[in-house]
C-alpha cells in the first residue's frame, strides 16, 4: 500500500544550550518551505522528534493551527528540589 504524501516539511537544528544541548525543530509546508507552520524544542533529539511528530498529526488532523508547540518537560533550571514542579 502507498503511503500519503505530507504536506509538510520537518527540519531539526542542534544549538548549544547552557552546558548541554537543545534541539530544536521546525514545521514548514512543503509548497512554501520559506514559511514556518509551527516550531518547538527538546532536550534531547528523541524527544524533538517525538514533539515533532505529534505536532504534525495534529496539524493533518485539523486540531492544530501551528505556532509553537508547548514542551511538557519542564528543564532542570526550573525544578524544584522536592519534585514538585
């Protein structure tokens, strides 16, 4: 069986962040690669491709407009010392 064709374009970026690394990774469509649909970032490459992924079945599926995608972990930075966020 032949599988659809997306619309989109998803492209990941490496940056260094602190002392490690973010990734970051962005929606474009594909008839205009110039014009970004929505964007996030992770702390790890696995995981921006998982946000990454999910955001573009939202946006096939319509529940989505884009812009950028909320990460739900939250960075070390931000949490407190007795595991509550």
């Amino acid at each position: 069986m032949k599988e659809a064709l997306s619309p989109y374009v998803v492209s990941f970026q490496t940056e260094p962040y602190h002392k490690g690394t973010r990734h970051h990774w962005m929606i474009c469509r594909e008839q205009k690669p110039d014009e970004l649909v929505s964007w996030g970032h992770a702390p790890t490459r696995e995981l921006a491709e998982s946000a990454a992924e999910k955001e573009l079945q939202d946006l096939t599926a319509g529940l989505t407009q884009g812009g950028q995608a909320i990460n739900n972990i939250k960075p070390f930075t931000h949490r407190i010392a007795d595991g509550h966020y």
